[in-house]
C-alpha cells in the first residue's frame, strides 16, 4: 500500500523541498511539500492536508498553520524540530531529516 505524505516548512524552498526529494522516488510512497507563508514556493493547501496519509511539519508553528487550515488532521501530523538554518540539500539537513524520518518509522 502506498503512503502519502506531507512535508511542510514556512517557505517550501530548503527543509521541505529536501525532504521531498528524499522520498519521492521510494517505493511505496507519494510525496508533496509546501509552505505555510503566504509567498511559499507552493502553498500548502486544504487539499494537500486531506490528500496526505501523514504530514511532517519542521517546526511547532507549521503544525499549528496546518491546524487553522484543517483542525481534523491532528492526528496525522508529526513534528520534526528541524530549524530554519539549512539551505536546500545541505548535508547536515539531509542527515537529520533521515534520522528524525526513522524515528517515525520511515528509513531512508
């Protein structure tokens, strides 16, 4: 069975964008990424958020703006504590978002 997931960070430029590529061409899942700012890359939709089995948020502030845009998807939201300080692709960033993934269950 297929997982979808959702990576969200402010911008979709750096920490989501990486993530998703990561992912996106693993079997057995399909992957979007979008930002809560209003000038996002791609902003995250209400669409998004159904569409999504499980949804990765970088920072406690993406898990409450995809609160406001769909309160029920709650339970399906994990935070990954992982700062605004990396650029797109940046080892270090690569690196912790493998780790914080395989604590939630997703190896890469």
């Amino acid at each position: 069975m297929t997982q979808k997931i959702l990576f969200v960070c402010t911008a979709n430029l750096d920490r989501s964008k990486t993530a998703e590529d990561l992912v996106k061409d693993r079997p057995g899942f399909q992957v979007r990424s979008g930002g809560t700012w209003e000038w996002a890359r791609r902003r995250v939709s209400a669409e998004d958020i159904e569409w999504a089995d499980r949804i990765f948020v970088m920072e406690d502030e993406h898990k409450e703006a995809v609160l406001r845009i769909s309160p029920e998807a709650r339970g399906k939201i994990a935070v990954l504590d992982i700062p605004d300080v990396y650029k797109r692709g940046e080892p270090e960033l690569v690196a912790l978002l493998k780790k914080r993934l395989a604590d939630q269950g997703i190896a890469i």
